[in-house]
C-alpha cells in the first residue's frame, strides 16, 4: 500500500515507550518520521508516514490505540478563519509548536503557517469554528 501521513498524540505517560520500535518490529511497518515533539512528562506527537501489508497496517495502528496513542489522519493545511476569529487566545495555550501566539502589546492572536505541525489540536478548541483544516480522510 502507499504510505498513509498520520499524526500521533502521545499522553505523558507514554512518551517513553519504545511503540515506534514494535511498528517496525511486529508489524513490519516502513516508517518516515515528518515532524516530531516527545519530551519526557509532556504530551507528544508525531507527524509521520506510514506504511505496510494493508492487515499489519491496521493491527499496527490498533496496537497504538491499545497503548493510548491518537491516531489522526493528517490535515493537508491549516488555515485560520481571521473574520471568525475573535482572538479569545484559547488557541494559543495548546499551540505546541508556538504557531498560534499573541502579539504583544497589541493582543492579536497571530498564525505563522510557518511553524504549524499540522497537529490539528487547535480545531478543537476553537469555540467560534474559526480554525479550518483539509483532511485526507481519517486513519
Ligand atoms: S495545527 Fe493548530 S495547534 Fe497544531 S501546530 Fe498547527 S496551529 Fe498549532
Ligand atoms: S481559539 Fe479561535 S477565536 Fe480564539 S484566538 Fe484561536 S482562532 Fe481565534
């Protein structure tokens, strides 16, 4: 099959486990790590493609599920809805890669395409819907 691009999201008590290793050895999965934020006690995720015998693909990826990973399907893009947008900030507490911040001292919440992961984590938490994403369909 041709490789997938995912993301992962790791809780904090995961992040030390060696799950990319079983991928590679229990499921013979060929993997191409795109982007990647692990730190020991913090959330982590990883952007990535991954491929395989289309049965190990899925055992594989309910393996990651079993161990509390979040398996996303990638985002293509992400854009941000700036007439929507009402700069409450929410975005910019769980930005991980900073590319949602505030300017200061003006207080606008400003997104640098530049440094987004493609995570997905800010579609959640926007209470006005103003941030977009084009999807591949999900994993
Ligand atoms: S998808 Fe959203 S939360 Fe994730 S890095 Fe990009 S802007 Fe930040
Ligand atoms: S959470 Fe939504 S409305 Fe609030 S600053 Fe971010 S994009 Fe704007």
């Amino acid at each position: 099959m041709s490789p997938k691009k995912i993301v992962l999201r790791f809780p904090s008590q995961i992040v030390d486990k060696p799950l990319i290793y079983h991928l590679v050895k229990d499921y013979e999965l060929m993997i191409n790590v795109l982007k990647a934020n692990v730190n020991p006690d913090k959330e982590g995720f990883m952007v990535m493609e991954l491929s395989g015998e289309p049965g190990k693909y899925e055992q594989g990826l309910s393996f990651l599920r079993k161990q509390g990973v979040v398996v996303e399907s990638l985002s293509e893009g992400i854009t941000r809805n700036v007439e929507k947008c009402t700069h409450c900030g929410m975005c910019t507490s769980i930005c991980p890669s900073g590319a949602l911040y505030i300017s200061r001292p003006s207080m606008e919440v400003i997104f640098d395409d530049s440094k987004c992961v493609i995570c997905g984590v800010c579609l959640k938490i926007c209470p006005v819907k103003a941030i977009e994403a084009s999807v591949n369909g999900r994993q």
